[in-house]
C-alpha cells in the first residue's frame, strides 16, 4: 500500500477502532477495550510516520493529531468508567487502577516519536516533561509516570517533605481509594491531553468538530475529573483534621488547584451549571475546613447567583441551601462558644457571670436563625431539630448572664421553647437516643438551675429526666444491636456514659427535694440512691440496665 494510501485509509481505521473501543467500555469487556485502543494506537503510529515519509519530517499531520486528541479522550473515559464499575471491572478482568494507569502509559509510550523522544523507563524525565510541558502544565508529577494527586505549584509554607508526608497518605488508604485515585488521575491526564491536541489543531487551523448534544464535551469530562481529584484531597483534609494532625499546605494548595481548574471548565456554560455549582459546594467545604465560614457562604450564595433560579436545578439549588445553612449554623456554634468563654463555663449554665451583650448575643442568633428558617424552608426536620437544641443552649446561657430580669424571662422562655421543640424530634426518633438524652439533661438543668430550692422547678427537672427512660429501653437496646456490632458497641458505651449522667442528676435533685419535703421526696431519693449502690456493686458495663429500672420504679413512685 502506498504512503498516499495509508494516509487515507488509516484515519478512518483509528475513528473505527476507537468507537469499537467505546462499545466495548460500555460494555465493560476490558480485554476487547484495550486491545482496540492499542490497535488504534497502532494506526495513529502507522498514519504518522507515512507523514513524516510523505513530508520528509517536516510538520504534523492533522489526522494524527486529531487521532490522538480522540484516543486520549478514550483513555479518559476508561478511567472514569472504571471508578464508577470499579467491581465489575475486576470481576470481569481482574483490572485495577494500576493497570488502567499502565494501559495509558503504554499508549504514551507508543505515541511519543512525533515530538519527544520516548521514555526509556518509568522514572523518565522526558515523560513528564512532555506531559507537563507540551500538553498539561498541571504541575510536578501529575502524569501517568509520577501519579502524584498534588497539583499546582507548591506553596512557600509546603516543602517537598510535606510532599512525602501526603503521598505516604494516600498510599497507606484501603485498595479501592488507591485505585480510584490512580483511575481518576489517568483520566484526568487524558482529557487534559485530548484538549491539548485539540487546541493544537486549532492552531493548525482545522475548527473543532462539533461535540454532540447527547454526550458532554471532552472540557466538561475533565471538570468532572478535576472535580473528583479536588473531593480526594478535600476527604484527605478532613482525615487529619479528624485524627487531630496539622493538614499539610500542599494539600489544601492542590485541594484548590483541582477545584479551581474543574471550575474554569465549567464557567460560562449554561449546560454546565449544576457542575460548576458541585464544584463550588466543595470549595465552600473546603473553606469551612479552614475556617473561612463567611467566605464559605460568599461562595454558596454565588453558587445561587449561577443557578439563578431554583428551576435551572431543583436538586442542586436544594443541596447548596442547605449547605449555606449549615455553613451558618457552624458559624452561630463557633460564635457561642466564644462569647461563652468571654463569660464564663458553656455547660450546664448555673452560674450568673458576665451579662451578654445585645451585640454578641445577635452575633450568634443571627446566623443560627438563618440556619433554622433555611432548614424549615426545606423541610429538613433533623437539621431544625439540632438548630433549635443549639438556640436552646444559647438562650439558656443567655438567660444565665442576663441582669435585666424581663429580659432573662423572656431568654428562658426561649431557651424552653426551642429544647423543647428539639426533644419533640430526637425523644421520637429511633437511633437517636444520645441525643434525646443530652436534650431531655439540658432541659432538667434549665429547671433545676432557675432555684436551689424552688420545689416546682426542682420536681419539673426530675419529671423531665423521666422521659430518658424510652432511651434505655430493651426495646432501645435491642434496635441498636441490628444495626452491627461495631455501631451498638460505640451506642452502648455513650449510653452508659449517660445513664451515669443521668443518675447523677437524678441524686442531686431528689436529694435537694427531699430536704426541702421529706415526706414525699425521702422514699424517691432512697429509690435512686438504692440503684446507684447497685450500679456500683454490679460492676462496669451494667448502668443502661441499672438506670431503666430506677427510671420505671421512679416512675411508679411517682404516679402512685
């Protein structure tokens, strides 16, 4: 066949394999799938040096480009498709992320004589630097031979030690996180290459061909995977914050980078909206991980501002409000916790410290209020629940400092209302338990606090410390246990750390009561002095129990 033949016939053989290539992806047959990728690979190879023959060296040959932009996109799309049927794929081939990864370096490889000499070996310099330089400039590393998640350049306060730190990270993970990693860097290399190619065709003067309507274009699929490689250094983030280490720079450096760039691939697009609005939610997470709560909202709020109206994306539009919410109602917690530490202790509010100002007290109502009217708004009844316990604590603080004494009233009120309205959702909600406990305690100090020796208020704090007793039911017990052994065994040890709580509190006031009325109140303080004792007798690992039979025969006691 002659050089004018091949250059005609081989183009449309690359076009075929690749879209028998897809077929086969779609159909997740990895051993069809890369053997047309390679074939196609070969044509690409085969219509290039008939060029450089054709042309004497001199130039590229747009088919070849534009052939490498398409199997570069293909290689891309391996990759995602391999994170998202990442089961399937090994049931069916026993492939993993490594092998999705060499797959892209041997096509690499294969394609390198057209304007770089050919990596000798994984550790090649001229392997990166034709990535980087020539096609991706993503940063030191991001290619198919360096793996490495850290993107952008690296910031002063992050050495190449922090470097190390990260990597040894994310190589420690569990095997699906490695491989997902590798998978979604892999295609990140690709799309970010096929665009290369595209642009340099651009250049050479032959306009894009048309992206079809019914499949996003190869822009979009990088953002995509940018987005997802961004979410991967965001969990890592949250994995140290979680064990309590100092988060590297580099990682929040390149955590912005990956976010950054999916964004850019996205703005502008009106079909790419909901995209550049998920991409945005994780910026706003990432903020809130450092702390930046108002610039998290800054970027919520103009995530509305790209949506425009809620229609554009009913869903997405949903997801960033209640990310706002949540943004705000963090805001309010770290807020009341700072002026409580400006007076005095945040638990328990018996003491009458410092008053709090009309200012500081708006600075944390504000944003939790904002929070509570988002989540109502919503519908979203656990997040309202928990707004109102965190206004209840904050109105009960209030109530404590508060030297006006029509002022106080009006705060306890508040703080009642809003305990109240919390205890409603967490007393009814199976799985909760720890939380209906902490609400129901916060209400009982609420009582117990407004007089050391006000006999209706000091019943009212025992009353209330009764509706505990659904929580450390059998029936309670029993439900936890279905739902694993290493959920209950983490249930049983919080609700024997309350029950002991709950014990407490029930000496304190029924001993205050019976000095205060021994007739009624002596016989009820021996009932729980008398499980307390036997809590004691019986060992650890016995207070759930102990503190359901106390709370039942107080129960009768008390109706009798």
């Amino acid at each position: 066949m002659s050089r004018q033949q091949l250059l005609g016939v081989a183009p449309k053989a690359t076009i075929n394999l690749l879209k028998v290539a897809r077929k086969h992806l779609t159909g997740c047959n990895p051993s069809e799938f890369m053997s047309s990728v390679r074939q196609a690979a070969k044509c690409i190879d085969i219509n290039k040096r008939a060029f450089s023959l054709e042309h004497k060296g001199k130039g590229f040959d747009r088919d070849v480009i534009e052939g490498k932009s398409k199997l570069n996109e293909v290689l891309g799309d391996f990759g995602r498709v391999f994170v998202g049927r990442m089961e399937e794929f090994r049931e069916k081939g026993g492939l993993g992320g490594g092998d999705v990864v060499e797959v892209g370096r041997e096509i690499e490889v294969m394609e390198y004589g057209s304007m770089d000499d050919p990596p000798t070996s994984s550790s090649s310099t001229s392997a990166s630097t034709y990535s980087r330089g020539k096609i991706l400039g993503l940063g030191v590393g991001v290619d198919l031979w360096g793996l490495s998640v850290l993107g952008g350049p690296r910031p002063e306060d992050g050495g190449e030690d922090d470097d190390k730190e990260i990597e040894e990270y994310f190589n420690g993970q569990a095997l699906r996180a490695r491989d997902q990693r590798k998978a979604m860097l892999a295609a990140v290399v690709g799309y970010e290459r096929a665009i290369g190619f595209k642009n340099m065709l651009h250049e050479m003067g032959r306009k894009q061909a048309p992206q079809s309507g019914t499949s996003p274009s190869v822009s979009a699929k990088a953002g995509d995977a940018c987005n997802e490689l961004g979410s991967i250094c965001l969990r890592g983030i949250l994995d140290y914050k979680r064990m309590g280490k100092p988060v590297p720079p580099r990682l929040t450096s390149s955590a912005r980078f990956w976010m950054d760039r999916a964004r850019g691939r996205f703005k502008g697009k009106p079909e790419c909206r909901e995209a550049e609005v998920s991409v945005m939610c994780n910026v706003a997470m990432l903020l809130r991980s450092e702390e930046m709560l108002t610039e998290a909202v800054d970027v919520l709020r103009e995530a509305h501002g790209v949506l425009e109206v809620r229609e554009n994306g009913v869903i997405c539009w949903d997801g960033v409000s209640e990310a706002t919410a949540g943004a705000y109602l963090e805001m309010g917690v770290r807020m009341r916790r700072e002026v409580a530490g400006r007076g005095g202790e945040d638990e328990g509010g018996i003491f009458r410290q410092k008053n709090i100002k009309k200012k500081e007290e708006r600075e944390v109502l504000d944003p939790m209020e904002k929070a509570l009217d988002i989540y109502t708004r919503l519908g979203n009844e656990a997040q309202v629940a928990a707004t109102n316990y965190q206004l209840g604590i904050f109105y009960g603080l209030v109530w404590t400092r508060q030297g006006d004494e029509a002022k106080a009233g009006d705060r306890l009120r508040r703080a009642f209302g809003h305990l109240e309205n919390a205890r409603g959702y967490y007393g009814k909600k199976m799985g909760e338990e720890k939380t209906a406990v902490q609400v129901i305690l916060d209400l009982s100090n609420l009582f117990s606090s407004m007089g050391a020796s006000n006999l209706e208020t000091l019943t009212k704090s025992v009353e209330c410390v009764l509706n505990t007793l659904p929580s450390f039911s059998p029936e309670s017990v029993a439900m936890a246990q279905e739902r694993g052994v290493k959920t209950f065994n983490a249930w049983a040890k919080e609700m024997e750390e309350l029950a002991v709580k709950v014990e407490e509190k029930l000496l304190t006031v029924t001993l205050a009561l019976a000095r205060i009325e021994k007739t009624k109140w002596k016989d009820v303080y021996g009932i729980v002095l008398k499980g307390s004792l036997k809590r004691k007798r019986d060992g650890k690992g016995g207070a759930t129990k102990a503190i359901h039979a106390t709370l039942e025969e107080l129960q009768g006691k008390l109706k009798a």
